[in-house]
C-alpha cells in the first residue's frame, strides 16, 4: 500500500491523471451547486426526501435534483441511451449490429447514435420532471410555471447533462477511470457526508448519551459490512479451469491464469438502473395528470414505500438481472471460441455439451449474484418501513454503494496497471 503510494507520487503522468481528475470533480460539484433561475427549492427538497424513486434519481445526480442545479440530471440520459443502444445491438437492429462488430470505427458511430439519443432523453425527461413538480409544488418556480419557463430550465438541465459528458469523455481521456463512472461516483460520495451527519442528528442529537454514541458506532459498522458485501459481490468469480491441446502448452508447466473466469454479477448496477426507470416512468407520465383515484394506487404498487411495491422491485432486479446477463455472456459463444483456440473444459465434452455445462454454472451465479445485488438495492427503501422514524437520507447500503464500490475498484485496477506500466518501461530503459 505504502509502496505504490510512492509510486503514484513519483510517476508524474499518474499524478497529473489525479490532479485532472480532482479538478473535474470541483467543477461538478460548483456546478451541482448552481441554481437555475426564477427557482424555490424549498418545499422540493422536504418532498424528494418522502419519494423513494425520485430521491434515487437525485442521488445519481449528486444531489443537484433538490437543488434544481443546472447538474440536476447528472448522466442519467446518457446512461440510459447507452443500455438501450448497447441492448439494439445485440443482434435486435443488424444496422447497429454491423457498426459494433466493425471495430474503432463502428463504436465511435455508436457512441454518436448514443449522445444524440441522450439529448432526446434529457430533454423529455427534464421537461416531464419540471412540469411535474411545478405541479404537485406550485412555488417551485417564481412567478407562476409558464410553458416558456419550463421548456426555458428543462434546455439548461439538458445542456447540463451533455456538459458532464463532455466533462466525463475528458478524465476518460486525461484523468483517471472511465470519465461517466467517476463523474457519478463523484455525485454519490459529495452525499455522504450529509448522510453521516443526518445519522449523527437523528441517533445522538444535540445531548450525547452513551446509548446514542453505541448506535452511531454501531451504524458506521453496519455501514462498513455492506461495503464489504457489496466489494465481494462485485469481485467474486467462478474460475473454470481449462486446457489447451496445443503441445507447446500442454508440455510447459501448467499456467495458474489457466481459467475461464465467471463473474458472481456479470450485470454490474444495470438491473437497479432498469428496474428503477421502469417503476418511475409511469409515475413520471401520471405526473401530468391532476391527483384521482388511479395515480394513487400506482403510486402506493409503483413508488417503493409498500411491501407490494418493493416486492415489484426486487423481482424486476432479479429478472433484468437474468436479461442482461445472457446478453453480455453467450454460452454458445464461449464453446465456440475455447474449440477455435484447441481449448477445452476437463471432463466436459467440447461443443454442445461446453455450452450446456457453462450455461448451468452461469445460471447458478447468476441466481446468486441477482439475490445479493436485489438485497442491496432494496436496503435503503426496506429499512424506513421497519423502522418508521428513521431519516430516509441516512438508509444504507442501496444503488449508490453498488456504484461507489463497483468504480473504486476498477480505478484502483487502473492505477495499478499505470503503475505496472511505467515499472516495465523504466526496466527496459535500464536495460
């Protein structure tokens, strides 16, 4: 640890990445920070707090929904543009199909399709969000919500989203990390510590008690477990060893990094994103319309504050979890490809019979992981239903800690592999 804290300090190219990095996140945050104009947000963020969907939403965005920032929106539209195209051309549009197969090329078309597709997103998200919640708080905007005035901030948060695209292409480019990933995390972590004090105000209060002091040490420890779970969840793996038929391989010693390695979550925080977009599009729609009979009871199976509405959720998870799975892991792929390179499964036939034995451990993973990853998600939205007096901004565990973890991770990877590089680079120079 101590060792490659040094190297990151003497490696300048790393330590500019970082300093890039940070600097991008202060300019996200001062942005998170700005108000659009004519704006109260008053009433907004006493609300956001009661509403388990659009309180997910506003984590995502770092906070900026309550404060109806110009980032209220964070990359929320872009992420979700990104699934749908990466989900089209999976073999469902051949036109998209043909581009992701075709190399460099084909991905930088994509990744056009994709943006121009996020502005369409942000911008009818934006102006369903405002519209809704000029609505139900009729002070939100100064002045009375005319049609001019909500098209006039659903265009800022739209530009502000592709805005913190742009900053993400450029820590991808000059930073550290994938730039989209960091700049959401940056969103998440800029919370915690309102949620720390929110469980130091709502366990102790203004007079420390002991009884107090333990459930506030007892709150961090549970908080540190879940990282723990969710750190395991996100880094297990099913390693199937296998064999090549090559004798140049067969007869040098049997190499460890001979294995087919299966993720315990292959789908990463993609079936929360999906699960929670598909219970809030409704909602967002009903928002249009004047509160009867029918928005209440969508809200009461859709907004994730019954045990119905949770249960939805949780089998929505697990299902997406599945889907999304199967369509990044081809079984049959994976057969074809270990018979192409003259490699095989011990004991296990090659063909049909490769693919039938990785599909069943796949599938048991899968089952695995799709719990773990449900009981994470509904944490935050269980624990108020339990406990009635617990401040919702202080739940743990839930999509954001997936996120967090999931992208700590992959950065430290990163830098070690930068680190790895320049060791490499410096030997052959001495040579």
């Amino acid at each position: 640890m101590i060792s490659s804290f040094k190297a990151i300090i003497k490696n300048k190219d790393i330590r500019n990445r970082i300093l890039f990095t940070l600097f991008a996140f202060l300019v996200y945050r001062l942005g998170s920070a700005i108000t659009v104009p004519d704006v109260n947000t008053t009433d907004l963020v006493a609300g956001l707090e009661d509403n388990s969907l659009f309180a997910m939403l506003n984590l995502l965005g770092g906070g900026g929904l309550e404060q109806f920032s110009i980032f209220a929106l964070g990359v929320t539209p872009y992420i979700t543009a990104s699934i749908i195209i990466q989900l089209l051309s999976m073999d469902v549009i051949p036109p998209l199909s043909e581009l992701a197969k075709s190399g460099a090329k084909g991905r930088k078309q994509l990744d056009k399709y994709t943006r121009y597709l996020a502005v369409i997103f942000g911008f009818v998200q934006s102006f369903s969000l405002v519209y809704g919640f000029s609505s139900t708080y009729t002070g939100l905007i100064e002045g009375g919500a005319t049609m001019s005035k909500i098209l006039y901030i659903a265009t800022i948060f739209t530009a502000g989203t592709m805005f913190l695209v742009w900053i993400g292409d450029q820590i991808s480019t000059k930073g550290i990390g994938n730039g989209i990933s960091m700049v959401i995390m940056a969103g998440i972590v800029g919370r915690l510590p309102r949620q720390f004090s929110s469980a130091w105000t709502s366990l102790i209060g203004e007079d420390p008690t002991g009884q107090g002091i333990g459930l506030f040490i007892g709150y961090i420890v549970v908080y540190l477990i879940i990282i723990v779970f969710v750190t395991l969840i996100n880094t297990a793996e099913r390693r199937i060893p296998i064999q090549y038929t090559s004798s140049s391989i067969s007869l040098s010693k049997q190499s460890k990094s001979n294995y087919l390695p299966l993720k315990l979550n292959s789908a990463s925080v993609i079936p929360v994103i999906f699960a929670s977009s598909l219970m809030m599009a409704p909602l967002q729609i009903a928002s249009f319309f004047a509160s009867n009979k029918v928005t209440s009871v969508m809200t009461d199976w859709l907004g994730m504050r019954t045990w119905y509405s949770l249960v939805i959720y949780v089998l929505l998870i697990l299902f997406f979890t599945f889907f999304y799975t199967k369509m990044q892991v081809n079984p049959e792929k994976i057969a074809e490809n270990l018979g192409k390179s003259g490699a095989y499964i011990p004991s296990v036939r090659p063909g049909k019979e490769t693919e039938n034995y990785v599909n069943r451990v796949l599938s048991r993973l899968t089952t695995l992981g799709s719990v773990a990853l449900a009981l994470v998600a509904v944490l935050p939205h269980l624990m108020p239903l339990i406990w009635s007096e617990m401040n919702t901004s202080m739940a743990l565990g839930g999509t954001g800690m997936i996120i967090v973890v999931g992208v700590a991770i992959e950065t430290v990877r990163q830098i070690q592999g930068l680190i790895t590089q320049k060791s490499y680079k410096n030997y052959f120079e001495d040579e």
